[in-house]
C-alpha cells in the first residue's frame, strides 16, 4: 500500500498504544463486557435499537424503498408520454405523479441517504463507538418513515399533492383545494425537522467526537464533506419551514401571503423556497462526492491528491450554493442588475466544482488504479455529472435561460447533474462499503450488468430531452399533440427509462438475493486506508474495539499494526467495566480527549415520541384539531420523559481511566459539552427560519410603496414595548439563576426561576394584547398577517422557554441538577439568549419599523 510522500510529523501529545497486548484471559473478557454494552436488542425489541449501525442501516433501506417507489412514478410518467395523445392516466393522475416523483426524489431519498449513509459509517470513519445522540439519530429516522409513508400513500386515495415539487401559489393555494397540498406542506415539514435533527447529529459527531490525535487537518475528507453539507442543512432547510408556515396559514385560515388582491405576493414564496432549493441541489451533490473522495483513494492507491483544496474548494460550493437561488427565477421580472449578479454567481460556482473533480483526476493518474465495480459506477457518475455541468453554465446565462426556461432541456440538464452526481456514487457507495453490513460482499458480475443498463438507460432517456427541449417541448405537461414533432424523441426517452429501470432492478436484486453460501469477505476487502475499515468480517456491535490514537490521514496506511493493536485492546476504552456504552469526546481543533461520553441505550421513547410529533401534522392536515392537541401532547410528554431518564445523567464517579494513563471527567456542561453544541445549532437553525419570516415583512415593505399600509393602526408601541421588558427580565432572571445555581444557593436558584416565568407569560400576554387590542385583521392585508405571524412565532418560543425553566425546576428538586451537574440550567440560559434576540428584534420590527417606514 502507497504511503503518503510526506509522512505526518507525530506532535508531543501523541501517545503510542500498549507496548505489550493485555493476555487474552483479559481481552476475551473485555469483549464480553463491551458486546454486553452495545448488544443489539433481539426479537420485537429489535426496533428500539438506536446504535449507528442498526439506525443507519434502516435509513439507507428505507430512503432506497422511497427511490424505487420514486421511479415507479417516472415510469408511468414516461408510459404516459411514450405516444402522442395517450391516455394511459388523466391530467389530475399525471399532475399527483410528477409532483410525488419530484418531491419523493428530493425529499424522501436525495437528502435523507446521504443523512443515512453518514449515521452509519461516520463513527467508525471517526473511531468512534456511536454518535453522541442515537436517540436523535432513531427519532429523525421513525420521523422520515412516517411522514413519507403518509406523503407517498395519499396516491392511492387520489389525494396526492398535485402542484409540483416546488409548490408555486397562486396555483397551489387558490386553485388546488383539496388536501393534497397540505400533506405535501405539512408531511414535508415534518421530514424537514428530522432533516435539521440529523443535522445536528453530524455537526457535533465530527466535532467533538474525533479519536485522539485527528486533528481537524487529518479529519477524513468525507468528515468534512458532511460536515460541510450539514451546516448547509442548518441555513438552508428552515427558510423554506418559514415558507410552509406563511403557505399552510394561507391555506388554512386564509391569511394572504400570496394573495395579491390583498397585498400579498407569490414571488415570495419563490424567494424561500429557491433559498432552499438551490443549496439542496449541493446538499446532494457535495455528500455524493464525499463518497467519491473515499472510494478513488482506495483504487489508486494512493492518498488524495490537493486535500486542502478539495477541503476548500467543499467549503467554497457550499458558501457560493447560497447566492444562487435567483439563478430558478431569471424569467420572473427582476431587475437587470440582479440577473447578472446571480447569473455570475451561478457560473462562479462551476470552479470550485471543477477544482474537486481535477483532484480525482489527479489521484487516479498519480496512483495505480485497480478495475472495480465501485470505480466503475464512480467513473460513469463523473462522465455524467461534467455533461450536467456544461449545460447547467448553459442557463445560467440569462439569455439560454429565458429561452430553455420551463423546458424538457431544464429536466435533462436536472436529471443529468443529479443522478451523475448522486445517484452514480450512491450505488458505488453501496458496491464499497457493502461488506460492513454482513460481512459479504455485493456480485462483480451482477454489478457491471446493472452498471451498463444504468448508463446506458440513463442517456438514452435523457439525453434526447435536450433537443426535444430546444424543439419547444414544455416541462409538465401530461401529453402534446401528435403534429408537433416531438414523437420520436418522447418514444426514445420511454424506452431509455425501462432499461434504466431494468438496471436498477439487478441492483436491487443483487442487494436483497440471499447470501447463506457466500462466503464472508477479508478484513478491509478493498485495502483502504481509513479506520471505518477497522470492522471486523462480519462487524461487531460496538464498532471500534478500542479507540485509537490517529498519526495520519489514512491510519491504515501510515500506523504499522495500527488493526492489530486496535483489536488486542491497546487503545482508549477497551473495555466497559460498568457496562455503560461509552466513547470519547476530544476538542474541536486538535482532538484532544475532554471527556468519556455515556450515550443512552436502546429505547422506544425515540419511537413514540416520533410517533406522536408525526400525529400533530397528520391530524392537522385533516383539521382533526383535538387530535392534534392531544397527540401534542403526547409528544411533548414523551420528549420530557426522553431527556429525564437519558440526557444529563448524573454519574456514578467523577473519572473514568480509558486507557494509556489517561483519565477523563464523565460529565462536562458549557461548551465542553455536547449538549451545549447541540442546543446551539438548532437555534441557528431556528433563527434562521425566524430570519425567513422576517425576510417576508422587509420583502412586502419593498414590493409596496405604503408598507405598512395607511391608515393601518399597527400594534402601536406600548403594548410592544412592555413585552420587551418584560421578556429582557425574565432573560435576566434565567442568567441569573444559573448563578444562583452555580454558587448552590437553591432557593435563589428557585425564586429567579419562578420570576422568570411569571415574567414571561406576562410578556407574552403583553406581546399578543399589541394586534390584538389594536384590532389587526390577518385575513384583511398582508400586513396585519405578517405582524401576527411574527408575534405568534415569539410566543411559541416564550411557552418554550416557560417549559424548559419548569424543567430546570423540577431537576434541581429531584437531584438532578445541582452545583456542579448544572447542563440543563445552562443549556436553558443558551436558549433564552436566542429568546431575547427574538423577542427583541419581533418588537423592532412590529413597533419601531412602522415609525420611520
């Protein structure tokens, strides 16, 4: 195996594993110990395992379910459109199936698998034992299930959405009034959360949970790929959550956001969603490369060459991904000066894409390539998503666009980016990485079968929608006329999408045919150089024998012996001598080891609690309104009883010895916990929706030329100004409890809190008595509804904030929160910060903006 040309230098902090392995009396027993830890439930309680492995497992197989249901719908798509005039299915049929095929395809395989595919391979890419929230990771994925299962099953009772991926009001808001278009806005919703919550899982995973010595210039590039992707996830998802909100409360209590007779406008709803939508086509691509970038170093054999470009060049698409979502509305009336703004950005963005692909080429002339079925779907997704390329510079110039815009071209130039781009290295990701799931391996031969149809239905079905495109051909549409010209094209598309079909039907095959005689593949089968390919053959429920300590960017190749010592447990944690599940946390930079993490076993809470959440979307897509307060509470029970019994546990002792001398806290709060992360990127993520939300108030401002309008009351000043105050203090008091606590003085601790409440409800009271004692009307104007949306969304957050400092209550009482086991108290007080920029910048907006507007 090629080491790199530079070896890394090993920093004084170093440490070398055991010089002699402990006798195999001990080792046999600490394996007992840990495989009693991380045994995996058997029977029906299978299904409250939360490990990576079974949790990532499930998200893989279902977000592949949900594809192959994707494609079904294509192909009756394409049936449809295979001859002129057909009517194979009617227009409403056709409008229900594009618009599940795209949103199945984007919501419901797209961004789940990469999610998938990272909660299953990046703690032992990591050397980790799990990720620090399995509970998160088992909550997002019965969440995922759910609300697809109800999005995709509202087909079969003619009930399916039928406004297109992208939803554009007015159409889908005045024109479509069945309930198809609430369980689009309202099963997507939910699956966006979970989306967010997975988020979260892998921002903390590869910051905190490193195995010493990985510093943060050794991460694996797929660590960073992910990493970069999930923070995408955390700006880009909650803008369109804001959209869903604004559409749903038009939809279901006639609020005109994007009723123009009432000041509203559909243009924003484009602006929140194309926030989203062209950064997601990133939050595909980038994961699909991650998996790119791991499977071209193990056939060259050699280490990546430009790391730190590639790293840049992953960090630059994802920040550029954010100033093109105008690149989707070039036909929508926008000043001149914008359209070349975003129409550079959109050509900008083609380079630091070009950088990463240059660096694959680089790797595989610099190394000795080695023929395999994996580098062959990864070479065929490269050819295809560079064609993809080209024509996406294409319309990004504003003249193509305005003439392909609303074309087949624009579905070829789609398909071509995204399935080159994503699908081509998904199905080489599950040729590669295939042998950590039991052990054996996938068919060559059945491989390059299913490749070959594949690339071949790929390009016979898309590559004609090109002309017909620039013959005139408009995107959805259920049938055209048989004098158009477009016959021969649309037949040849039919017969492209079948062998395609065909294709992913030996794949399928080959993945679910059973293997009872096949014997079980090597250890580290492909000769690869990172530590996911530690596993044993078939892998072991704890992941990672011992934690080891990390000299290089591909252990495998630069430590000597490094399998050997990890398996003879001369490492960190080789055993779990109080049967607790365990792995290490280290720092953000130089992954130093800062604590022994216990993450909670399995359980059905995540379940339930998924459950429950899921029920308040179902019963309010129907108006089922009591069912939908007691499924929420339900949810929120289950949610408090969740962090009671597994979160901020209290332990035993205050050390633990891993191993090789070194001795961690077993609890830490602030910012050496995790926890304390955790809560600081979800309220990113949620004043970043909030940001949606008052990017829509400043949006109508610019659209009108009397916002407010004249002569609307407005919610006045006082009663706005009294909920700032109010609600300052209460922050206050929270921060001030947190003191008390700190300095185990409880009934200071008790009496901040219980002031901080009364303050806030009453500051909530105040915050709603402004539009409503001033008689705002939200069915009205636009004006009085955006007011109101505002309002109501700080005071959701208020009641939040109510709860989590009766929680903190209720813990100090109990005993689990005390001087110096004290994360919740600070968590909550992390929270509250976020609350008062809330409530602060709601009242700026609602009270001082009318003022000088």
């Amino acid at each position: 195996m090629k080491e790199s040309e530079k070896p890394f230098e090993k920093s004084p902090r170093d440490v070398e594993p055991l010089a002699e392995a402990p006798p195999l009396e001990v080792q046999r027993a600490q394996e007992e110990r840990l495989l009693k830890a991380w045994k995996t439930p058997q029977g029906w309680r299978y299904w409250s395992a939360v490990n990576n492995s079974e949790v990532g497992m499930w998200y893989t197989g279902a977000a592949f379910a949900f594809f192959l249901f994707g494609g079904i719908l294509a192909l009756l798509m394409r049936t449809q459109l295979a001859v002129p005039e057909n009517d194979f299915v009617s227009a409403d049929t056709y409008n229900q199936l594009f618009t599940l095929h795209g949103s199945v395809m984007m919501f419901l395989f797209a961004v789940p698998l990469f999610e998938a595919f990272a909660i299953f391979v990046l703690p032992e890419m990591l050397g980790a034992r799990d990720l620090p929230f399995p509970r998160l990771s088992a909550y997002g994925f019965w969440s995922f299930v759910l609300g697809g299962v109800f999005v995709c099953g509202s087909i079969f009772f003619n009930a399916a959405p039928q406004g297109g991926w992208f939803m554009y009001p007015p159409l889908a808001t005045q024109y479509q009034p069945g309930i198809g278009n609430d369980i689009w806005l309202l099963g997507l919703s939910f699956i966006e959360l979970a989306s967010i919550a997975a988020a979260v899982e892998i921002i903390v995973g590869v910051l905190k949970t490193r195995p010493p010595g990985m510093r943060i210039n050794l991460i694996p590039l797929y660590g960073w790929y992910i990493l970069v992707v999930a923070v995408m996830v955390l700006f880009a998802f909650p803008p369109l959550i804001a959209g869903d909100i604004l559409f749903e409360l038009e939809r279901m209590l006639d609020w005109p956001f994007f009723d123009v007779a009432r000041g509203g406008d559909p243009v924003l709803w484009q602006h929140l969603f194309w926030i989203f939508g062209h950064p997601e086509v990133y939050i595909i691509f980038l994961p699909s490369i991650a998996l790119v970038a791991m499977i071209v170093p193990t056939f060259a054999r050699t280490p990546m060459v430009g790391y730190s470009w590639i790293v840049l060049a992953a960090v630059g698409t994802g920040f550029l991904s954010f100033g093109l979502w105008v690149h989707h509305m070039f036909t929508t009336g926008l000043p001149g000066v914008s359209l070349g703004f975003f129409s550079a950005a959109s050509v900008a963005v083609a380079i630091p894409t070009g950088v990463q692909i240059f660096c694959f080429i680089a790797t595989l002339l610099a190394g000795r390539v080695v023929r395999s079925t994996p580098m062959l779907f990864v070479l065929g997704g490269l050819v295809i998503f560079v064609l993809g390329g080209l024509t996406g510079v294409m319309v990004a110039l504003v003249p193509f666009n305005m003439q392909a815009h609303d074309s087949y071209f624009i579905v070829a130039h789609l398909h071509y980016v995204l399935i080159g781009g994503a699908v081509f290295p998904v199905l080489a990701a599950f040729y590669y990485f295939f042998p950590r799931v039991n052990g054996k391996k996938l068919s060559d031969r059945l491989g390059k079968v299913a490749f070959w149809l594949i690339f071949t239905g790929f390009n016979v079905t898309f590559f004609p929608m090109h002309l017909s495109g620039l013959q005139g051909l408009p995107r959805r549409i259920f049938t055209y006329p048989a004098d158009a010209g477009f016959d021969g094209l649309n037949l040849i598309s039919t017969v492209g999408a079948f062998i395609l079909a065909a294709g992913v039907a030996v794949f399928a095959w080959d993945v679910i045919r059973p293997r009872k005689k096949q014997p079980y593949a090597e250890r580290n089968p492909w000769g690869a150089g990172t530590l996911e390919w530690l596993t044993q053959m078939p892998g072991k429920p704890w992941g990672t024998r011992s934690i080891p300590e990390i000299d290089g960017r591909y252990p495998l190749w630069d430590q000597p012996n490094l399998m050997r010592d990890v398996d003879e447990g001369r490492f960190y944690l080789p055993d779990a001598e109080e049967g607790k599940r365990e792995t290490i946390i280290s720092t953000t930079i130089d992954a130093q080891p800062s604590q022994c993490l216990r993450v909670p076993g399995p359980t059905f809470l995540a379940f339930f609690a998924a459950m429950f959440t899921g029920g308040v979307f179902i019963f309010a897509t129907f108006h089922w309104w009591w069912p939908t307060v007691i499924s929420g509470l339900l949810a929120l029970g289950t949610i408090l009883l969740w962090l009671w019994t597994g979160t901020a546990i209290i332990p035993e002792k205050g050390e633990k010895d891993v191993g090789l001398g070194l001795t961690l806290p077993l609890y830490a709060s602030g910012s050496k916990s995790v926890g304390w992360w955790a809560m600081l990127i979800t309220m990113v993520g949620d004043m970043t929706a909030y940001a949606g939300l008052v990017f829509g108030y400043f949006f109508y401002w610019t659209v009108h030329e009397d916002f407010p309008p004249d002569p609307s009351p407005g919610p006045g000043l006082f009663w706005p100004l009294v909920a700032g105050v109010l609600l300052l203090s209460a922050w206050l008091l929270t921060v001030w409890a947190r003191y008390w606590n700190r300095r185990d003085r409880a009934g200071g601790f008790y009496g901040a809190l219980v002031t901080a409440i009364a303050l806030a409800l009453a500051g909530g009271l105040a915050l709603f008595a402004g539009p409503w004692l001033t008689g705002l009307d939200p069915t009205r104007h636009v004006y009085p509804a955006i007011v109101w949306v505002l309002v109501l969304w700080t005071l959701v957050h208020v009641a939040i904030g109510v709860i989590m400092q009766l929680y903190c209550m209720a813990r100090r009482w109990a005993g689990k929160l005390s001087a110096r086991h004290d994360i919740d108290i600070i968590n909550v007080r992390l929270y509250w910060h976020f609350m008062a920029i809330t409530a602060l910048v709601t009242i700026a907006v609602i009270a001082g903006f009318p003022l000088i507007a």
